[in-house]
C-alpha cells in the first residue's frame, strides 16, 4: 500500500481569542474528523517556531495509506465538518507527498 505524508499549513484570523477558538477547534473537531478517515494512521500538530518563507504559524502533518489517493483526497474534501471561521483560510496550504523510501 502506498503512503503518503499530508502537511496542512494553516494558522488563525486575526481578532481577540481566535487563536484560542482555531486550536480547541483544530484539536477536538477537525483532528478527529481526519483520524476517521479511511487511510489516515496518525495525525500530529505542531506550532511554527522557525522558517524560510514560511508565513504559516502551524503546521499538521497526517500519515496516510491508500492504495487510492484520489479516493481518499475526495473523502478529504466531504467528511469532516466544515472549517471554523477563526481559520485563515486566505493563507492556508497544504503539500501531499508520496512517500518514496523507508
């Protein structure tokens, strides 16, 4: 089965306890709502503490088996429930990399 690495680079918006409400959110509803995704073995957070053109304060990296990644990119997009409105979705990103050695 092949295995892939998704990293979500995200971060809040900018009004007072957003950032507070983004990480109960991201850490109650949206990491949960990933980890029941069929493929998904692993989910970590992590807060941004160094980097080079980076303008995300977080990052999410999920490990993932699939034999179908189209499938499962679908699934991606329909299962969990919608985003909060303290995500910054005008900045967010995120990099799906297939994983091509031990």
């Amino acid at each position: 089965m092949a295995k892939y690495v998704l990293l979500a680079l995200n971060g809040p918006t900018d009004g007072e306890g957003d950032e507070q409400a983004f990480n109960t959110w991201y850490d109650e509803v949206h990491l949960p709502d990933l980890l029941s995704i069929d493929g998904v073995t692993s989910a970590r957070r992590y807060k941004v503490v160094l980097g080079n053109r980076v303008e995300w304060p977080y990052v999410a990296a999920y490990e993932i088996e699939t034999d179908d990644v189209e499938a499962f990119m679908n699934d991606l997009g329909t299962k969990p429930r919608p985003f909060t409105p303290t995500m910054d979705r005008t900045r967010s990103g995120f990099v799906l990399a297939q994983q091509i050695s031990e």
